[in-house]
C-alpha cells in the first residue's frame, strides 16, 4: 500500500474517531475480495487489514504453492475481528489475526481452531513526537492503537496501568486507526502525536521524517516473550475434512519463515508488491524480530503460552480467563507440517 493511500485511510479513520461515528464492533462483510463463483471453492486465507511487513512470509508461502498448482487465495479484511468472523463462517479457510480477537470469537463459539502463531511476544513500540516521554505525556495528546479490542491495545493498558499516575490513566483518550502502516503515515503527517508500530514501520517513520520522532516504550524490552501475540486459525470443519491441504500450507509457511531467516531480502520483491517500502533497514528490522524471538521459525503455540496469553489478556482486554486451551487448539498441525518437509512447496 502506497503512503499517500495509507494516509487517506488514516485521514478517514481519524476523522471517524473523533466524531465518535464509527462503529467499532460492526460484524458485517465477507471481507476484501469476495468469494469465487465455481462450484469447486478456492481455499483462501484471511488477513486481518492490508498486507503487512509481518504477512510477507504468509504472500511467499501462498505464492510458493500456486507455483506448484494449489491454487490459494489471499483476502483482506477491515480489521481481525471480521477476519476470524469470516473463518468462523467458512468464507475464508484459514486466518491470521491479533491474538485478543481470536480468542474472543472462540469465546463466543466461532468454530474455529487455532494451529499456530504468526507473532510471538510483544513485538510493537509506542513512537511518539518530540516531549512524549512517559504516559503521563499522552494525556490531550492524539493517541493512536488498532482497535478497542486489539492486542496492541492490550500493551498498552499493560504500560498506562504500570507506569501511569492513577489521575493520568482516566485521561488518556486513545483514536483507533487499524493497520501499522497507515498509524504510521497518520505519524508522519502529523496527524498523530504518538501510536504502537511494528519495528518495520518504525524504520519507515525514521527514512520520512528523521529526528521528528522517538521510541517511548519497547514492549520487546518488557517482561511478555510468552505471548502468542498474533495466531493462525482454521475453520474446524475445514480441518476435519481436508486436514492434509492444512498441513501442507503450514509446511510451507515454516519453510517461508525459515527462508526468510536465513535471508530477510527474499521478502523485497512482496514488499515491492504490496507497495511497502523497502530498505536495508526495514530488512535488519525483520532480522531483528527472527533473532528475538517475535517471528519463530517453528509457528508453534504450547499449552503453557496460551495460559499466559489466556490470562494476560484477561486482565488487559475481554478475553474470559476461564478459557481452555484443550478446547480449541490443535497442537498436532505444525507438528505434523515439520515432520513433512517434503509437503513444502
């Protein structure tokens, strides 16, 4: 997505959040694309906004296989919450999405397994303008997150309920922008005094506007590397009936996350396609989040990270904590994709 798109999105979803005429919770859509009208349906997988620096692996992996005949389609949502409705549903097979809104639909009855983790850890930063030191300087201050749900919304109630005076917690008053990129242009533009990015957008920010603004908090640097901060879901009845199609897109996706380990420019020529930026410093970003732990090469969730994600979230989102991880996950997928190599396109 080109920067000036990104800032007309941001531009849209600032003005709808001041106005407070934006309906935060609307389930509606099949999302980006549509579906197909053949009666044989295509498999295609759920973003949850617009292609990221983080879903460049996932771009590889469904490019991989169409080049040896599965056909699988990408589909772009508003937002997760609509992603993992759609999966829910059977629009989409598979989705990614923020760690909060899959555990919300599940705990609502979507019918919905979760295989794997996209992210690990707490892998954002609050960037803000020069004089935004603390939480206490966000107050009056144009405060952008994801979404009231989101995960990122999450870190930061974590961060104001940490280190924020009581007085200056009631008076933050956070805008929602979904997509990094486009909190990122909202930055840049000066729309925004301060927001959560992803460490590429980040890079980003730094090339287009150097020196104008700073990291405040680093939740890498926080005590959460046991987060499944953002999973991959399959719709059950899918899993039940075409498991090995799952397995194999799995098998790909960890060959495209090990690839890109080894060699983060294999991700430049999807940059250039999405229309992301490219440099050697959104390159070592990437590297950065494989050498931390945030991108894992495995794609595995345990029982023990989810009952920490089960119960962080709890306490900073609307995740119920009772929630039980034997109910809805299924460990078996990437365990099987692994000992599969050869399933990998």
């Amino acid at each position: 997505m080109d920067n000036a798109r990104r800032q007309a999105i941001a531009a849209v979803a600032l003005l709808g959040a001041l106005l407070l005429a934006a309906c935060s919770s609307s389930s509606g859509g099949n999302g980006g694309s549509g579906s197909s009208g053949s009666s044989a349906k295509p498999v295609s997988v759920g973003f949850p906004t617009a292609a990221d620096y983080d879903d460049l692996m996932t771009l590889m992996a469904i490019k991989r296989l169409a080049a040896k005949g599965v056909q699988i389609k990408p589909v772009f949502f508003k937002d997760p919450e609509t992603a993992f409705a759609a999966a829910s549903r059977g629009d989409v097979q598979l989705t990614f999405g923020a760690a909060t809104a899959a555990l919300q639909a599940i705990g609502t009855g979507a019918k919905l397994k979760v295989i794997g983790q996209q992210q690990g850890g707490a892998p954002w930063a609050i960037v803000g303008k020069t004089g935004i030191n603390s939480c206490a300087d966000l107050v009056g201050k144009r405060f952008a997150l994801n979404s009231p749900g989101g995960t990122t919304t999450g870190y930061s109630k974590f961060w104001i309920a940490d280190q924020c005076p009581a007085d200056a917690r009631q008076k933050i008053r956070p805008i929602y922008i979904p997509d990094s990129g486009s909190r990122a242009a909202a930055l840049v533009a000066g729309q925004i005094d301060a927001t959560i990015l992803t460490p590429s957008d980040i890079q980003t920010v730094d090339a287009k506007a150097p020196g104008k603004f700073h990291t405040v908090v680093d939740f890498a640097q926080t005590d959460l590397k046991q987060l499944n901060s953002s999973m991959i879901a399959v719709n059950q009845d899918f899993l039940s009936s075409d498991r090995d199609t799952v397995v194999r897109f799995m098998a790909t996706e960890i060959k495209a996350y090990n690839d890109a380990k080894n060699d983060p420019s294999v991700l430049q020529p999807l940059a250039g396609e999405q229309q992301l930026d490219w440099s050697d410093n959104i390159a070592k970003a990437i590297a950065g989040q494989f050498q931390n732990g945030q991108f894992t090469t495995d794609l595995k969730v345990t029982p023990e990270t989810l009952a920490f994600t089960i119960k962080f979230f709890s306490q900073y989102g609307d995740v119920d904590a009772s929630m039980d991880s034997s109910r809805f996950a299924d460990y078996s997928v990437v365990d099987d994709a692994a000992k599969r190599p050869s399933d990998a396109a």
